[in-house]
C-alpha cells in the first residue's frame, strides 16, 4: 500500500495527482461524453468550488486525459436500472461511552466497482488538511479525517421515489467539501442543508439518496440522510449507529422509491443484520475490534468484506478513525481488509 501526500495550490495538487493515477484510468478514458452534462456540471463547480475545476484542469493535462472526459466521469447519470449492482458501504460510529478507549470512532468498509484507490493526506491553501481515500477519476471523497478533528464517511443512499436531480454534486462530492470547510458535525450538517437549499446537490448513482456518518473529537455524531430535496438528521452522544445503504429515518421514508434491482436491497439489509450481529454484545468496542469486523466474511457475497468476484464490486478499503482529543488519527487499509495492513495516518 503507497500513501500519497498532496500538498500545494490547487493547480499543483491536480498535476501531481493525474501524474499519479494516469496508468489507472482505462474505465473513464473511453466514457461517452455528454457536452450539455459537462458544461452544466462546470457551472456548478465554478458557484461552489472553483478550486476544484483548477484542479481538474490541471489533473486531466498531467493525466494525458481530456477535461470534458474527466468532468464527464464525475456528473454521470447512474447506471441504468438493469445494471445496479448490490455494492455499497458498511458504515459504524462507535460513542465515547461505548468505545473501549474512550473516544469516538467512526469507520467504513468502502465496496464499489474495481477502481484504482488512492489514499494519503491532501492540503490546499484555504482548506483544511485532510486524510483521505478516493478512486482514480474522482474529483470527491470517500473517507475523510480533517485536522479539526472531524471525521466522515459517506454511504449510497435508499432508491428515491422524489427529491431526484440528475445533475450536482454526489455524495463524493459532497464529502469533500465538508472535508475541507467543518470542524464539527454541527458545521457538517449546516454545509450539507446549504448544498441541498440552493440546489446543488444531485444523486448517488441512478435515483439513489446520500447517507452520512460524522463523529468529532467534541464527542458528536452525527447521522444524516438525503436526497437531492428532502433531508433528515440526528445526533448522536451515546450508543452505536451503523448504516448500509437503506434509509432508516422516519422522515425519509417518505421519499423511499421502488428498488430497480432488488439484489442490491437484499446486499444493504444482510449487510446491516450482521452489522448488528457482530456488534451486539459488545459493551466496549476498540478499534481492534473494527479492525476484525472489516474483515468479517459471513454470507459471501453479501459480507462485510467481499473480496469476491461475484459482482462487479468489492471491498476496496476501510478506514478507521481514532478521535483522540489532542492527536486524531485515522488507520487506513487501502485495499481488501483481508489481505491488506491498516497503517496510522494523521492529518
């Protein structure tokens, strides 16, 4: 496992990380492009995060990649419904009361389709310092630790029946921007209603909600569901929360539409059944503990850890983040957690 440091203006952060990643791409090299999509995609990068369309720039150039495929990769309209496959997230925050050292932990077992990851720590000027984990190609997030101490993970959502935007920001996206903007899950939840509000926020994939998970080192977590229109949340001071891919707030129940493809809602609630199998009982748990889980392989396919190639995903990384008060850290495992060491990184 190789952890990258990206460290400099935006412009230079893109260059370093195409040259990185431009052997990886063949999945996004031959995308068909959609001009209309990539010039309304570029108009919302240009009102929200402008830094990231210099990025982008200089990423595609140094990744001997056109800009319009790039942006294409990252404002897809989602797999139609024949091809949804059952992959996703297992995502687990873990309160102070019941962590065995005391202290928030929050983890995710990222599963999706077999895309180059990268993981390290990315700096820009006028952002925070953050650890993260991604794909080749994608200009968002999907696991992150900041230097205030706020951690998060984002999971793909329930299929919607309303609140559906086939063009913004995903949940990668989205991520990132609270990853380099809060400090709290109060400020998390704030950006994430702001996004939704003004009407940049867009799908996970074909019709899917957002589903977010942050803990900090003020001993907050935070759950928070949504769609393009309609959110809910809840915070969190005790207990454990973990969260699949379906939406369990009442509120977003509302807006829960007939699943396409029902492999992947057999995948979620599997998924979270032994999710909750593995953690009940436990009245202290350590990231040890976490560790183990993420390589829990009951009910292969549909495991926590799926190193199979059953479907077009799999298990790709976790993350695991300690929120020690003074030094957060996070333990990443860039890879199948089977066959991969987890290394402490801090922001």
């Amino acid at each position: 496992m190789h952890l990258v440091k990206v460290q400099g203006s935006s412009e230079s952060a893109g260059e370093y990380t195409g040259f990185l990643v431009k052997d990886y791409l063949e999945q996004i090299r031959n995308i068909k492009v959609d001009r209309s999509r990539v010039q309304a995609f570029t108009e919302i990068l240009r009102s929200v995060a402008p830094a990231w369309l210099e990025e982008a720039v200089a990423y595609s150039r140094s990744a001997e990649i056109s800009l319009e495929t790039l942006l294409m990769a990252n404002c897809k309209d989602g797999l139609a419904p024949a091809q949804i496959s059952g992959g996703g997230c297992t995502s687990f925050i873990i309160s102070s009361s019941r962590s065995s050292q005391n202290i928030p932990l929050l983890m995710k077992i990222r599963d999706e389709r077999p895309l180059y990851q990268i993981a390290g720590t990315k700096e820009i000027p006028g952002t925070y310092r953050y650890v993260f984990g991604t794909n080749a190609g994608n200009l968002g997030i999907a696991h992150f630790l900041n230097e205030s101490g706020l951690a998060g993970a984002n999971n793909t959502g329930s299929f919607l029946s309303s609140g559906i935007r086939g063009l913004g920001l995903n949940d990668c996206h989205v991520l990132r921007f609270v990853a380099e903007r809060a400090s709290t899950c109060r400020e998390a939840l704030e950006i994430i209603k702001t996004l939704i509000k003004e009407g940049y926020c867009g799908n996970t994939g074909f019709r899917r909600g957002m589903i977010f998970l942050f803990a900090d080192i003020q001993g907050k977590g935070l759950i928070i569901e949504n769609s393009a229109e309609h959110y809910s949340y809840r915070f969190i001071k005790s207990g454990v929360i973990l969260r699949t891919n379906h939406f369990l707030l009442p509120t977003m129940q509302r807006v829960v539409g007939e699943n396409p493809n029902p492999v992947s809602s057999k995948s979620s609630k599997i998924r979270y059944n032994r999710a909750k199998e593995v953690i009940r009982g436990k009245k202290r748990i350590s990231s040890d503990d976490l560790f183990h889980i993420s390589r829990d392989t009951k009910n292969l396919p549909f495991a926590l850890c799926n190193g199979t190639d059953t479907f077009p995903w799999k298990t790709l990384s976790c993350f695991v983040h300690e929120l020690h008060p003074k030094e957060p850290c996070t333990w990443v495992c860039n890879g199948l957690p089977l066959t991969t060491e987890y290394v402490s990184v801090s922001p």
